[in-house]
C-alpha cells in the first residue's frame, strides 16, 4: 500500500491525536518555553590518562516530571564526553554497578580488539573491566555504549551512551571552535517513547523489530525539544545520531547552511556547505553553523524515509497502528537562541586539515556480505501477537554465533568490502577501523555524508568500502560488523573477525 495514502487514513488520524498529544503540544510551544539543553559532563583525562566509569542504574524524569528507571554511566541518565590526546594512553576503570552483564565498546576507537569493548568482554554484575586505550588516530567525535549481546537494543535505549572526542591541541591553529559547552556542543540525537505517565517505555512489538524500534519524541542529550542559548559566532555542533534505528535528515528551518568539517573518524580538507545531512545509527557529523546574524534558527528533521521497498511496505503496514512512532513532516530537534557575545573563532575557516587522500584501488582481498532482514521464514505468526518469538536476522544467511568467527583478515591488510541490503536501509559499522566510502547506494558516487573517513555508512542497496585494518583483534577477542539498528544486531545481524 502507498505509504502516504496509508498514512492520510484514520490510523494516522488516531494516532495523532490519542498517541501524540505530548508531541503534538511541545512542537507548536513557543520554543522560548523550551527546557535548555543540557551539557554533558566533561571528562578531559588529557592530564590525568585515568578514566573512572561506573555503569548504574537511575532514575531519570524526562520532560513530564515522572522518573523513569533508566541507565547511565557515571550519572542517571547517558554519559559524560570524554576527551583525550592524541598519542596518550588511556587507563579505563570501568565498574559495572548494574544487575545485569554488560559489555561497553569504544565506537570510532581504533585500539585492539582485547580493548575494543564487544559482546565477548561483557563484564559480569560487580565486575570490573580495565583496558588501557592506547590513542593514536586522528581528532575526531567517537562515542562509547553498550554493547551486550543480544542486550544492547534496551540497554543503549535506558541510556548508556557517551561520547569521546580525540583532540591533538591543533584546533586554534585550523580556526575551529574547540571550547565545550560554549562554542562547541556535543549533541546525542535520540528518539524515545513515554507511557502516559510520562515514562521511557521500551516494548517491542513485531512492527519495532522488524524495522527497529523508533520513538515519536526527538531528545537531545536526554531533553525533549530543548533550546541551546551559544554566543553570536560560528559554533561546532558535534552530531551523533545514538538512536537505535531512526535516521534523521537534519537542516536548519531558516535555510542556513551546514558547514561539514569532519565525518566519523576525522577531519575533511575544508567546510562543505550541505543545506540537509543525513544521519544513520551510529554516525556522527561535525558542522559548524554560522550565527553572526543573532537570529534564532531551529534544527529540524524530515521523517526517516527507511520504510523498504513495495514489498516491505505491504506486509509491514498493518503492523504500523500497534506502534505510536510515526512523524511526519518536519520534527524540531533543538532551537538555538544567539546571545550578545561573541566567542573567539567568528569566521568560517578556509583550510582544516590535509587534503584526503585518494582512496585505496589495490586491495589484499574482497568480501561480500549481505544483510538479511529475515532467516528461516516469516516471523510473524508465532511472534507478532506479543510473543517471544522476533525475527531472526544475519549476515550472508546466518545469524550471529558467538562461537563461530566469520572472518580473519591480515594485519595491515586493506580489503574491498562489497555491503548489499534487503528489505531496508542499514547503518553497518565495523569495529576497529576506519574505512573510505568508494560507492553507495546501488554503486553511485558516494554522497556527500560519505566523504572521508568513516567507520558506519548507511547501506541503501549496495556499498563499496576500502576498508584499512591496522588494529589486531585476536580469536577470543575479535572485532565485530554489524547493522547499527539494534534491534537489527540484537537479532543476528552481526559478524566477528580475527586481525591478525
Ligand atoms: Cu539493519
């Protein structure tokens, strides 16, 4: 069924109006009422080389005053940015203070696979985990979450996401805005679901796991709608999309441009001005947003267009009244309201970094993956009416084994990874790289959001990646690939490999 038609009928209606009023009220509020956005805390270990983590539980009262039972590291609800150097060593203290086993992987990390943090080093309740972080890559917005097998999907959602920048010192040289909180703000865009008293709610119909589980409000590090008040410059917004399957197609509601300076893993050569980005689960963007002029502008998304081919559509529609996830048109992300002061850095920069160079054409050797939505049939008669029972997903037909390694690469190896999708888009990400996008969507020059380095590349049909493995990752502690819509991973849509 057309999915706009299908939208236009009384489901939408009904939704809109028995399941959106928090939504519905909050997006015409004068954004002045807005709650402000809150500031993670910032660890800078640059000095210290010591990082202190406590994964907890908490209790967390999102916009409606009633608390929610939710996680965090360090605090109630996500976790503070961490910053480091370039070339230190990082000593973690990671405790985990929750009843449950969790695993926390640095994403964006290239460090070996005994430090990288996957489902293999889940920590048990109590426990304690100690990797050192040996940090030798270029600056760049990496982040770090749970990632406890087939865990991860509700732990990430009840909060325990944080972020991790790598700084060389050299930002004031490139004329980039480096000043926490000030004139740079880390933003973890995510989408959640309340009950009706207002709390987080985490259930997973059949329509969720099939297509990840998406909420109908935008949080911006854990603030419904909220209003960020920066000085009358040029701020960096570093953009991390933490959601478990929402992709968001962010731009600024007055038409001003986004200046590109970095993807994932590092710096571009120079600002690309972009009017819309594009952000899949798991990746990050870095901009910077020119507001000499003083007038208030709002980030905005489009609705995430990831509803699959025909065939998708048909079976899936149906599903679509059990959930309350559908937002259409525009949805405000943060309002940005421009004070009298200025900060230091008020104008764009030329330059920011060396010119790229050209992707790898010789390759040690080719793999194909394809992503599977569904193994071993439709899912849907035993599971769809709130049994157990979801989908089973893999990778080039088979879902994942903890005990059974996929692949071994060499050390030093870059290999031609070709990426095919069914049935939806899927962010894949892989652990302990850093890997050039050479072509997307059905083999077409690659967009503009796939310049640079990247370690997630949203697949839509087909991607080819030269992927440079510099990391070594042992049998017992492999590195992992795998769609970044967690529900997606939690259901098999994962691989691990050995380095070596
Ligand atoms: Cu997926």
């Amino acid at each position: 069924m057309d999915r706009r038609r299908f939208l236009k009928g009384s489901l939408a209606t009904a939704a809109a109006t028995t399941l959106l009023p928090l939504a519905t009220q909050s997006t015409r509020a004068d954004p002045g009422d807005r709650p402000s956005l809150p500031l993670p805390n910032l660890i800078d270990v640059k000095k210290s080389g010591r990082l202190d983590l406590v994964a907890q539980h908490g209790n967390h009262s999102f916009a409606s005053g009633n608390p929610s039972a939710t996680l965090g590291y360090n605090q109630d609800y996500l976790g503070p940015v961490v910053r480091a150097r370039r070339g230190q060593d990082v000593a973690v203290r990671l405790l985990n203070d929750l009843q449950e086993p969790m695993a926390t992987h640095w994403h964006g990390l290239l460090v070996p696979g005994e430090a990288d943090g996957g489902p293999h080093q889940a920590i048990r309740p109590g426990g304690v985990w100690e990797p050192v972080l040996s940090i030798d890559q270029p600056p760049s917005t990496a982040w770090f979450h749970a990632h406890t097998h087939p865990h991860t999907a509700r732990q990430v959602y009840a909060g325990l996401a944080g972020v991790f920048q790598i700084d060389d010192g050299r930002d004031d040289e490139r004329g980039l805005p480096h000043q926490h909180g000030v004139d740079d703000f880390t933003l973890i865009i995510q989408d959640r679901r309340f009950d009706q008293l207002g709390r987080l709610e985490y259930r997973l119909g059949m329509f969720d796991r099939m297509h990840g589980f998406q909420g109908d409000h935008i949080l911006v590090n854990g603030a419904h709608y909220p209003r960020a008040r920066m000085p009358r410059s040029v701020v960096r917004l570093r953009l991390l999309n933490g959601s478990n399957a929402r992709i968001y197609h962010l731009r600024f509601d007055d038409g001003r441009p986004m200046h590109v300076i970095a993807s994932d893993s590092g710096y571009w050569p120079q600002p690309v001005a972009a009017d819309e980005l594009r952000l899949a689960p798991g990746e990050r963007i870095e901009v910077l947003v020119d507001f000499r002029d003083g007038h208030d502008a709002r980030l905005v998304t489009g609705p995430d267009q990831n509803q699959g081919g025909p065939g998708m559509m048909g079976m899936m529609s149906g599903l679509r009244s059990f959930t309350s996830s559908v937002l259409e048109g525009d949805t405000p992300v943060l309002t940005f309201h421009p004070g009298s002061k200025k900060a230091a850095i008020d104008q764009l920069p030329e330059t920011i970094d060396d010119e790229l160079p050209a992707p790898p054409t010789a390759f040690a050797r080719r793999r194909h993956l394809t992503l599977d939505m569904m193994l071993g049939g439709m899912p849907m008669m035993g599971g769809m009416m709130g049994g157990s029972g979801g989908p089973t997903m893999g990778i080039n037909g088979q879902p994942f084994d903890m005990q059974r390694i996929n692949a071994e690469v060499g050390l030093g190896a870059t290999e031609h990874w070709t990426i095919e999708s069914n049935m939806l888009m899927h962010p894949f990400h892989i652990h302990g790289v850093r890997f050039r996008v050479l072509a997307d969507e059905l083999g077409r020059t690659p967009r503009l959001e796939n310049r640079g380095y990247k370690d997630t590349v949203l697949v839509d049909g087909r991607a080819e990646i030269a992927v440079e493995f510099t990391q070594p990752a042992s049998r017992e502690t492999p590195f992992m690939y795998h769609c970044h819509i967690l529900e997606h991973e939690d259901a098999g849509m994962m691989g691990h490999f050995s380095v070596s």
